[in-house]
C-alpha cells in the first residue's frame, strides 16, 4: 500500500516523481537484460522485453493491490496462479 501512496505522491509532487522513477528505473533496467538474454536465446519477441517488464509491473501491482482491499475474494494463492497464468501463456515451455 505505501508503494501505491509514493506512486501517487509522485503524480502529485514532480521531484518526488523523479526520485521514484529512478528506483523503479534501476529495477526496470535490472529486469531488461535478463529478459533480452531469453528473447535472444529462444527467439521469442511477440513482445518487446520493455512491453513485458511493464507488464509484469503492472499485472503484479494491480494483483497485489486487489489482494490487500480483499484478501477473501482475491487469496494470495489467486493472485500468484494469476500471474503464473498470464506468463505461462507469454513464455510456453516447451516440451
């Protein structure tokens, strides 16, 4: 919930909002590499390795935020089977 009031502080509060695009950045940057490796190895690109951090930023934000305003609804086990779902999808394992 912090991570969701920072993120709102820094739509409101510009050089708050750098601050926290920077971390996020270092994160986002850490994520790229790795990503890219696979892409290059496997030759998967229905999807840019930016478009698939984003995503993965966003689908476990939102998740993680249903989870805590209800927790009965939407289980910890629901959200992870969620996420697991949408990336098996994006990187199928092959057989």
């Amino acid at each position: 919930m912090l991570l969701t009031e920072a993120q709102l502080y820094a739509v409101r509060n510009p050089r708050f909002g750098k601050k926290l695009s920077a971390s996020f950045g270092a994160i986002y940057d850490d994520l790229l590499g790795p990503i890219e490796y696979f892409q290059k190895q496997t030759g998967f690109h229905d999807a840019s390795a930016k478009q698939l951090v984003l995503i993965g930023f966003a689908l476990s934000h939102g998740l993680i935020l249903h989870n805590l305003m209800d927790p009965v609804r939407y289980p910890s086990e629901t959200v992870t089977d969620s996420i697991e779902f949408v990336f098996d999808r994006i990187f199928p394992q092959t057989k």
